[in-house]
C-alpha cells in the first residue's frame, strides 16, 4: 500500500502520552508544520478510548493540526517479536507457512492478536548454503489496542493510514548501513533495533527502563550497558567496529551518557537527523529530539514505500477470496511437509556433527581399547584356570599350613580319598612336635573328623617317631575362612 498526501500526521504512542508530528512534502521537501505532546488523564487507557477520546480531539484542535490521515506507532512494549527460520520459498508459500505458524507461536489466544511480519529479515545465525533457510520476524499486538487507537482516530476526524512500530519507522527513516545498531531512547523505555545493511534482524523492548525525566544517573547508564553487551554476544558479529545509534528522547544527563560510554568502550552516535528533518535545530525542516518517533511516522507517510510492519494492512491477514478447500489442504500439507523437511535436514546435519564427534573419540581410544581387551583375556585365561582347579589342591594347601615351618615333623605319605578323606603318616624329631601338628589340623577350619593312629618309635637308632592320623577336608570351612580375610582386609583399608 503506498501512502501519500500533502500533509501527514505521525502519532507516536508511549506509556502515558502520544506525540504528535504535523509533515507537509511539496516535492522532495519536508517541512514540519505542527508538534505537539498529548499526556492522557490518569484513569485512560488506550483500551477504553472513551476514557480520553474528546480530550485528545480538543488537543489537536487547540495545537492546530489540520491533517487528516495519521500514522500510529505502537512502542516495543506493546510488541511480541519472534525471530523465526523458515525453509526458503515464494512470497506467497511463505504466507500462508506463517499465517498458521503465528497462531501457534504465541500464547495468547489468536483472536485476540494482530499479526504482520517481515519477510527478508537479517538473520541471526548463520546459514549453511546446503540448508536453504529464510530468516522472518513475527510481530503480535493486541487487537483491542488497536482498536482502541483507531476508534480515537475517527473521532477526532482523522484516518489511520497505517499502525506499525515507532522503532521500524525510525529505521526506515535513518541510515542503515552507516549505523546497523539503533536504541531509541524514551522517558519510561528504552528499544533497540538491528539490521544488517537494510534488512532488520530484531526489535526488543529492554529490560531496562527509561532514565525518567531527570535525564537518567550513573547507575541507570552502567545497567544499560551492561544490558547492550549481554544483548550484543547473541547478536552477528560486525565485520568492523561496533557502531551505535541513540535516538534520545528523553534529554540524557552526562553521567547517565558518561557511565554508558565506559560500559560499552565505545562512543555511540547520538541522532542529528531523522531523514531529511533535522533534530534540535531551528527553521522548518527541524524538530525536537522528543519528537522524533512521530516526525518518522509522519515521513513514513509520504514514502514511496510501505511500512515494513503494518498491522491494519497485515501480510498476514486472510485473503480476501477463499481458494477452493482442496488448495488450501494441499497448501497446509506442503506447509508442513517442508517444515518437516527442514526439521529433518536439521536432525542429519546434527546426527552428522555427533557422529563425526563419536569417530574421533573412538579413534583416540581404540589403542587404550585394544590393551584392555588383551589384558581381560589373559584374566580370563588365569580364572578359568583357578575356578576349575581340582579341591585337592586346596587340601595340600591348608595340610601345609598346619605343618610348623621348623622341619621338625613331616609327612612322609599323603592320600586323599574321593570324598576328602586324607590318610597321612610321618615322622618327626619328638612326640611333641606330633602334638602340634594334630592339634593345628584340629583347630583348622577346613578339617573335621581328625583321628590319630598313634605314635610309635621310628627304629632302634634314633630318637626319631612315625605316626598317622587321618581326617576329612571340608570346603565350607575354607570358605569361611576366605569370607573372615575378606572381610578383615576390608576393615584394614577403611582404617
């Protein structure tokens, strides 16, 4: 839609107040005829314009404005915008992708919202050339708003050309490629707006409020600052060096600019100019910094171009003639098939990354894999050994461990039964030596049923005797006895 006229008013909308700018263009010069500040009673709200309606069209009549088509702008803190990226298409399969995803994006109910968006928007991530993407902004705003603005229009005798953002405006006015980041600066909010070249990437309200009408302190300039650079590691990274533009509103106080700068270490470029109109000078083509938003509303209405956002003519907006029902299906399923398309290639392009990640990590520990595979297999070879050992060999082992280690008394045969049973004789120094031993083996837990077959004198020669005993090895004993070391060694290492 393309406005145009001789004069136009801009209509800025802030919390509380709406400024006002009267534009006359008589070829490429623009003269600023009227500029006035409306501050609404304090029980009005834009939603009842009842509450201030004959207040605001006694206004215009007393300042003197004559125009009779407006422009409004909305501030940002009116405004949900959404970042979205959506598989690259015509125009209009674009539209009708984003005419039911705005009814999903937001929370409130759809038919309390009014929806528009740009199409070619900056984005904010990059973009691999395999996955064609197309980056947009959605923008929402309460209908009852905007209803609310138009009906005030109307009574003052105006006709709303067009509502979109103070900020955008602004955009549209000023220079983008000189300065792609713009903080417009108002007593009781601060916005901020980027682009790349001239394709706008986002629009934010800030968390942190408008410096008032002191002008701002110290502390509000550092939290600022502080906010921007938060704001600016999630934004593209300038080729250059970063450059900042402030469209101050609200008349800065030094320390509150003083505190920013040194935030931000840099110097950012305070607004001289709102397109051809010249702010905080004098003549016909100058207007006051306050009013700037609403000098860019009303310029807007002379362009030769559209608003970027428009929510009384919103791209978003049902068409007026219905297609047939099977079109609109097969649109809704090509809809969603290429969002399930894209979603897709984003899953592989991730998959892909993960398992190039997990190859690598593989191939850094295949090594250390390889010798913990040899030595499980050497563990496995002595276990199979050990598990499988004849009980014998634990009887020989716990016999040997009665015997005193002095050689005083040995066995000279060993015979084990099948069943455990073990018959052994031998000789020793004395008889008392012979006492030890079966008494060791009584007190053994791996031996029960101990019998001694005497002691008798080996030969007439020597001193030395032979005796014999037999008993029966039990494994539950050695058993136990395994259990109590296990559990002293583990009483040792908790010490």
């Amino acid at each position: 839609m393309k406005l145009s006229g001789k004069q136009v008013l801009g209509l800025a909308v802030e919390p509380g107040a709406i400024a006002a700018v009267q534009v006359q263009r008589a070829g490429t010069r623009s003269q600023v005829v009227r500029a006035a500040t409306f501050t609404l009673p304090e029980s009005a709200t834009i939603e009842n314009p009842d509450s201030f309606g004959p207040a605001f069209s006694q206004f215009l009549r007393d300042n003197q404005f004559s125009a009779k088509r407006a422009v409004i702008g909305l501030p940002a803190a009116w405004l949900a915008v959404k970042e979205r990226m959506v598989p690259a298409g015509d125009d209009a399969t674009t539209l009708d992708m984003l005419r039911l995803l705005a009814e999903s994006e937001f929370a409130t109910d759809a038919r309390e919202l009014m929806f528009d968006c740009l199409l070619d928007a900056a984005p904010l991530h990059s973009v691999s050339p395999e996955e064609p993407l197309r980056a947009v902004l959605l923008f929402a705003t309460l209908r009852r708003r905007v209803d609310g603005l138009v009906r005030v229009a109307e009574q003052a005798g105006l006709r709303v050309a067009a509502i979109t953002s103070s900020t955008v405006a602004l955009a549209q006015a000023g220079d983008a490629v000189a300065c792609p980041t713009m903080l417009r600066i108002t007593p009781a909010a601060v916005e901020l707006l980027w682009r790349e070249e001239d394709r706008i990437g986002a629009v934010r309200h800030l968390a942190t409020h408008g410096p008032g009408k002191t002008g701002g302190t110290a502390e509000w300039g550092n939290s600022l600052g502080a906010e921007l650079r938060r704001i600016w590691l999630s934004l593209p990274q300038p080729t250059g060096p970063r450059k900042l533009r402030i469209f101050d509103s609200a008349g800065l106080s030094k320390e509150a600019k003083d505190a920013l700068v040194a935030r931000l270490s840099l110097q950012p470029e305070v607004a001289a100019t709102v397109g051809p109109l010249t702010l905080g000078g004098s003549g016909e083509g100058s207007l006051a910094p306050e009013h700037a938003s609403a000098g860019a509303l009303a310029l807007l209405g002379h362009a030769e171009a559209p608003p970027a956002i428009d929510f009384l003519h919103s791209r978003l907006a049902p068409p007026p003639r219905r297609m047939p029902a099977l079109w609109r299906y097969g649109i809704a399923a090509a809809a969603v098939l290429l969002l399930a398309f894209a979603g897709l290639m984003g899953d592989i392009f991730l998959t892909s990354r993960e398992l190039a990640r997990m190859e690598a990590e593989y191939a850094e520990l295949e090594p250390q894999a390889k010798k913990a595979a040899q030595l499980r297999d050497r563990v496995r070879i002595a276990r199979g050994w050990f598990d499988q050992r004849p009980k014998l060999l634990d009887c020989l082992a716990a016999l040997t461990m009665a015997f005193p280690e002095q050689g005083s008394v040995w066995a000279t045969t060993v015979a084990i039964d099948n069943d455990l049973t073990c018959n052994v004789t031998g000789k020793a120094e004395n008889d008392s030596s012979v006492v030890l031993v079966r008494e060791a083996i009584s007190r053994s837990p791996w031996f029960s049923e101990v019998k001694s077959g005497g002691i008798r004198g080996a030969d007439r020669q020597s001193r030395q005797v032979s005796f014999s005993m037999t008993f029966r090895y039990q494994q539950q004993g050695a058993e136990q006895q395994q259990s109590q070391q296990s559990e002293t060694e583990q009483a040792r290492r908790q010490e």
